[in-house]
C-alpha cells in the first residue's frame, strides 16, 4: 500500500514538472549594464529567462553551439565605427548558427567616478577605445588635459574605479551601469553623435526562419571564386538584376592568404520571397561558398518596397513558362 502510495506521488510530481516549461537560457556580453544588456531586454521571449553573461563574441556563440544557451545576443554593426569584425568573422566560420532576430540600441556614455567625486578633479579616464573615441570631442572641450586609459570593454573601464583595479579618476560606460553598482555621475551624454546606434542580432542553432512579415532582412556571407575584373560586380548583379537592396556590404579577409576576401551582405527581403529565392540560387552558381546566416524581421520594422516587375507572381509566372517550353505546352499568345 505504502509502495503503491509513493509511486503514485513520484508520478504526479514528474508530471507536475513535465508541465512546467523549460527555462531558457541567453548569453550576452557582461557584465550587467552592458549596452548587449540592453538589448536582450528587448526580447520579448527573453524576459523571465536565464541570462548567462560571458566575455566576448566567440564565449557566446560557443554557448550556443554546444548547448549551454539557447541563443546569444552580439553586436554587430555601429552607425558610427562600421561593422564589428569579431562578429562577422564568427559567424562566418562557426557553422551551425542563425541569426533570429534583430535589434538596435542607441549609444548613450556617461562619465562615472567613485562616490564623490568631481569632474573638475579628473585627470586619468578610463574608457574602452571605440567608446574614447566617440566621445573625444567632449573630452577634449571639457576635459582638455585629460589622459586615456584603454580597458577591455565599456563596463570593466567602470570597475575598475570599484575593485581598486584601475587608476584612473573616472570612466565612461553605458548608463545603465548607474542601475547596477554604486558610482557617482559626472556627466551624462557626453558622445560626439548624438545618433549613434548599434545593432545587434540574436542568434541561435540552426533553425527554420520566421516567416516572413514584409519587412525583413537576410544575411549572408559570399566569397569570390576568384580575384579578376569585374568578381565583385558580378556578385552584385545577382542582387541588382533581381531588385534586391544592400543595407550592408562588408569585406572580411579570408586569412589564408593577401587578397582573399569574403563579403558580409543584408539584403532586404526573405528567404522565401521569390527574387531573394532566385538571388541566392544565383549566388550559389556564381561563388565557391555562400553562407546563410538567416532571414528575420527587420529591427525598424520598415516595409521593403520594390519595383512591380520584381513581384513573387512575376517570377512564378516565368518559371511556369519555362517549364511549358520545356514540355512542349503551345505558347499562350498575349
């Protein structure tokens, strides 16, 4: 009866947890306040979750591929500094991935100092390159003989001032450090652009892609066969003679040797869309390696809008003639 009595309790207790859902699980770069932070938070699917911060890009993605997330969010691309190679050459040469999503983050710095501090009393900053860089203009007017100390993301530069790691008299970092750890703001958006914008993707196993919402993008990379006049324009003509816009095209050397480039393209559109259908088959005739990274709903939600005689119908009405040419069907006359 007591044996009887326990595995009818086992039982509802395995289905009881059958019944709740997996937690999920999402690396980003940490730790907490980063700008990557900011835009998991913008993933619907992602709030509640498990949130693993890593070191870099390759952690993330590796997390990724052997399991230990789910997806990873990584920066990609910068208005103002162009695109973030470290991604671009992971994606092209860790197989397995797709990019799911995307999403945009304004880049917004403050300068930060240990509790109680002054502005007026800072000297040595600490800030990583790319975000010193963006924000020299100000330095330089207000802080004209400030020094520059390098470190190794946006987060570490503030804390260090809190671990007792840095010199440095202040750091610039994301806001939303100020959420996270004890500093005192000095000042508040001090980059150069006010427009800046960085933009991530989401990116997880190889999976089927979302539908398509009309306002999406497909990502890719394309190598050259090889390097003669005019390679570059005939991988381009795939997408031209197709109606199909770039909104990025970027060359990433190969690394075998000098003068071997591969191309990280967007292409608005989707997989499934008939011209970016054709496009691709095209490319795979043209180059000795096409990678898809995945077709996902733009991060501005923008329709792409493109010239009637590049509709789906159109190319479906061609390969239909085609094919009654091919099995003898009489031509219908117009």
């Amino acid at each position: 009866m007591a044996r009887a009595r326990l595995a009818r309790v086992t039982s509802e207790v395995a289905s009881a947890e059958a019944s709740v859902p997996r937690r999920r699980t999402y690396s980003y770069l940490g730790p907490a306040g980063t700008f990557t932070e900011a835009a998991l938070a913008q993933v619907p699917e992602a709030r509640g979750q498990e949130w693993r911060p890593v070191r870099n890009v390759g952690e993330a993605l590796a997390d990724v591929v052997e399991g230990r997330s789910d997806a990873a969010m990584i920066a990609i691309e910068n208005s103002v500094d162009g695109g973030v190679s470290t991604a671009q050459d992971a994606l092209a040469t860790v197989p397995g991935l797709r990019i799911v999503g995307e999403y945009l983050v304004p880049v917004e710095f403050v300068l930060v100092g240990r509790p109680g501090a002054r502005l007026e009393d800072v000297s040595l900053i600490a800030a990583h390159p790319v975000a010193y860089a963006q924000c020299l203009q100000w330095l330089s007017e207000t802080l004209p003989a400030h020094a520059h100390v390098p470190a190794a993301s946006n987060v570490a530069s503030a804390m260090g001032l809190l671990d007792g790691s840095s010199d440095a008299d202040a750091a610039i970092a994301p806001p939303g450090i100020l959420e996270h750890h004890e500093l005192e703001l000095l000042a508040s958006n001090i980059g150069d652009n006010p427009n800046a914008v960085t933009r991530f993707v989401l990116v997880s196993r190889t999976v089927v892609p979302p539908p398509p919402t009309g306002a999406d993008k497909t990502s890719l990379i394309v190598e050259l066969p090889d390097d003669h006049p005019g390679a570059l324009l005939e991988m381009l003509e795939q997408f031209a003679t197709r109606g199909i816009n770039l909104s990025l095209l970027a060359s990433r050397p190969i690394g075998d040797e000098l003068g071997r480039y591969r191309f990280v393209v967007d292409a608005d559109g989707h997989l499934e869309d008939e011209r970016m259908a054709d496009a691709l088959m095209g490319l795979r005739r043209f180059s000795p390696r096409v990678t898809f990274l995945g077709s996902y709903p733009r991060a501005d939600r923008a329709v792409v809008r493109y010239p009637e005689r590049y509709a789906d119908d159109v190319f479906v009405e061609a390969r239909d003639w085609l094919r009654g040419l091919i099995s003898g069907e009489p031509e219908a006359q117009d």
